[in-house]
C-alpha cells in the first residue's frame, strides 16, 4: 500500500514538473512593436518594414502576422524569427496589424501585440486664392504668393512650400495653413512663366501645383504725340501708346498749362508755347513718356501771306534772341512752322508743302518763299540791312516730316546779289529810282548856283 502511494506521488511530481516546464517554455507574447521608415506612428505611404521586440523565451519559433481592414481579414502571413514584415500597399485605407508568437510544440503566446496604421498616399491641396493669374512683373522685382496648403489625413507637420523660378527653387516657410512670403523674378525672360509650387505633407507626399503663371515683362512701352492743331485759345493732338506684351498700356495726356479734355488742350493764351506730354505705363509697372513744345494761334498774325489758320502748329523758339541760339533743327510737318525771335521782332520759318525730296519754306514777317532739294541751303536777309541774318539747311525727309536746320549767321550781301525778299523788277526799279533821284539833286544844285548868280549880278548892276 505504502509502495502504492510512494509510486504514485513520484508521478505525480513528474507531471507536476512537465506542466511547469510546458508553461515555463512557453513563449510570451512580443512586446513593443516598432514601424520603422515612417515619419509618424499614425501615417504612412504605405511602403515600410512592420518590426517588433520579442517578449522573451528560447521556444519561440514562428509568428504569424494579422492584417485587418475595415473590421476584415486582408490577409495572414507567417515568418520564423523576429526580423519583421515588408507591407507595401498605397490603398488609403486603416489597417491593423496582430502579432501571435508560437513555440516550436504548437502553442502560442498567452498574449499578441497590435498596432494600427492609416496609409496616406494624398498629396496636400495647393491654391494661390488671392493670385491673379498671368500677374505681369519686372524680372528685378519680387513677386508676392500666399500660397493655401490643406491635408485631410497625415496633415502638415514639417511641411514646406517649394517654388519653381525659372529652374531654381525657393523656399517659403509655412504657418498655420498657409505658406505667405516673396519670391525673387531674377533671370526670366520677357513672356508667360509658370510657377511649379511644390508642397509636402506629413508623410512626405509631394504636391505639385503648376496652373499659376506670372508674365516677366522688361521692356518699357512707347508713347507717341503727333499732329497737332491750334487755335488761339487750344491746342488738339494726336498721342497712343502700346505695348509689346501688355495690349492695353496705360495712355494719360497732360499739359504744363490749361484742361485737358480728350486730345485738346483748352484754356490757353494766344501766341504762347506749352510743354505737352503723353505718359505710357503697362501693367508691369514700365513707363515711357514723350514730350513736346506747342504754341497756340497768334493773337493778331504775323504779317505773313500764310498767318493762321494756315499753318496748324507753332514750335516757340523765341525765349531767347535768335543770334544767342545759333542752331536749332527741327522735324516739321506740312504747315508746321517755328518762330523765332530776331533784333527784338517776330520772324517765323514754316513748311508750307512737301513733296518726296523738296520742300516748300516760308520765311516771315515779310514773306520770302524758296523751294529746297535735300541738302540744299538757302540764306535769307531778315531786316533788310544787306547783311544775312538766317541760313536755312533742308536735312532729309522722312515720314512726311522735313529735318530743317536754321543757322544764326552774319554775312554780308555780294554786291549787286538779290536777296530772298526782291524780285528782279523790284532790284531795277529799286536801282533806276535812286538814279533819277540822283539827277534830280544836280539840278536841284544847278538852279541854285544860278540863282544865286543872278542874284548878286543884278545887285551890282544898281550899285
């Protein structure tokens, strides 16, 4: 009976101790799982290495992977040591994942490690709101972006804005959704840019934003002013301007004196000269401008054959004594002339026609006309003197403009020379009045003499 019990209990502690060491050898549940190449615990691409710490035992000899989503199965995955597990799946999505540790007799761990995980792969919303698209700026100005960044999933952190100028990157920092800051236009050329705005989110999915264009434009416009008219009291012209990138530059007209209504000048005194100028400004902000000297109508004419309304325009070169000027070259239209002042009295030069290599010049008060070739001169006697006050050069003619060029000079008349004002008649008549005049006093003198003669003859004969 004794030997009965005795065997009985070594049995017993024989199983006693193979349960203790089954149990003992069992392998615990891993512990601490790691995802490594992940920039957040929450969010991923969806390519990485799913890793884990063992919870310790020598037994542990496979593990077996879970991966649920959306509350199902996705799929089951065994691998034999605790190197890890490759995922690669870009299906945005949560996933979870289950680790079971297994010893080499069948049994697994008392307990398993998860961690779950939502895959991103959406790059962040890129939009410029306030931006005008096609915006033009000088390539040596700064352009200014407030550039919105959304993220609905891994979010923002550590995000940066990214934008492409003419094939270099620049950076603005980015704050509480929005990336605010300037960009430098250095290098582009006149013509349409596109701005490559490059965003990234959590994750490290890249943005791309390449619908913005800015216009780099250089090159200033051009401002023109023409054809003028006149009357005593305005002035009317003709003024444009354009652009070669911009199709609607702005044009504004203005006038050192008077209203500005249109393409006239009103409000102005007879017979002075006003500095006229049309101002160009596109859209970049480039300028242009183009200034002219005007005059209105005379106040009581000239004295020339041609006085206004004949002539349309008036260049005022009369502030100063013509002889101190010396030289003054102007571009003259049809019935466009210029006035000088000469010995304290008004004297105007005017083209009175054109034609494809002459022109028709009128010399004024008093009227002396010649007709020039290109290259011709022609001097003209302004106060009747005998001495050559003006010489006039004719340049070139070009776009129905005549280049003149009056020269202040000082030069005897050659004797027995007509100048611009007579006519060969009046040079004779002139001459044959000045004989008779002559004869006229001899015997004028003559009678005198004889007068007197007789005089005293007759006085001695009484005595």
């Amino acid at each position: 009976m004794i030997m009965i019990w005795k065997r009985g209990f070594v049995i017993f502690v024989i199983f006693l101790f193979l349960v203790v060491a089954f149990v003992l050898a069992a392998p615990s549940a891993p512990t601490d799982l790691i995802f490594n190449n992940n920039a957040t615990a929450d969010y991923d691409q969806g390519n990485f290495f799913l890793n884990w710490t063992s919870g310790g035992g020598d037994a542990e000899a496979n593990y077996t992977i879970y991966l649920f989503s959306n509350n199902t199965l996705y799929a089951t995955a065994q691998n034999g040591s605790a190197t890890g597990y490759v995922f690669s799946n870009t299906t945005e999505s949560n996933y979870t994942f289950i680790v079971e540790a297994w010893n080499g007799t069948g049994f697994k761990a008392n307990s398993s490690g998860n961690i779950s995980i939502y895959v991103d792969s959406s790059a962040p919303s890129i939009a410029l709101p306030v931006y005008t698209n096609a915006t033009a700026k000088k390539n040596s100005t700064t352009l200014t972006l407030n550039i919105s960044v959304l993220d609905g999933l891994s979010g923002t952190t550590g995000t940066s804005c990214l934008i492409d100028v003419n094939g270099s990157n620049q950076s603005i920092g980015f704050l509480g959704g929005w990336c605010n800051g300037t960009i430098g236009l250095s290098g582009l050329n006149d013509g349409n840019h596109t701005l490559n705005v490059y965003v990234n989110d959590t994750v490290n999915n890249v943005g791309l934003n390449d619908s913005f264009i800015v216009q780099a434009d250089t090159t200033a416009p051009t401002a023109s002013l023409s054809e003028s008219s006149s009357t005593t009291t305005s002035i009317t012209v003709s003024f444009s301007c354009s652009d070669n990138l911009d199709s609607g530059p702005s044009c504004v007209l203005s006038s050192s004196s008077g209203t500005v209504s249109g393409s006239t000048i009103s409000g102005l005194s007879c017979g002075n000269s006003y500095t006229i100028t049309v101002n160009a400004t596109d859209s970049a902000g480039n300028t242009a401008l183009n200034s002219d000297s005007m005059s209105t109508s005379s106040c009581g004419g000239t004295g020339s054959t041609s006085d206004p309304p004949f002539y349309t325009n008036t260049f005022v070169e009369d502030d100063v004594d013509f002889t101190q000027k010396r030289v003054i070259t102007r571009e003259l239209a049809e019935k466009h002339r210029v006035r000088i002042k000469f010995d304290g009295e008004t004297h105007y030069i005017g083209v009175k026609s054109i034609t494809g290599s002459s022109a028709v010049i009128e010399v004024a008060s008093e009227p002396q006309e010649v007709t020039l070739n290109v290259a011709e001169t022609k001097k003209f006697d302004l106060n009747g003197d005998n001495s050559y006050d003006l010489e006039v050069i004719l340049n070139s003619i070009l776009d129905s403009k005549a280049s003149i060029t009056l020269l202040s000079i000082e030069e005897p008349v050659p004797e027995g020379e007509i100048t611009s004002g007579e006519t060969p008649g009046e040079a004779e008549g002139a001459e044959e009045t000045k004989t008779n005049l002559t004869w006229l006093w001899i015997l004028i003198g003559v009678i005198l003499v004889v007068a007197v003669v007789w005089f005293f003859l007759k006085k001695t004969k009484r005595s």
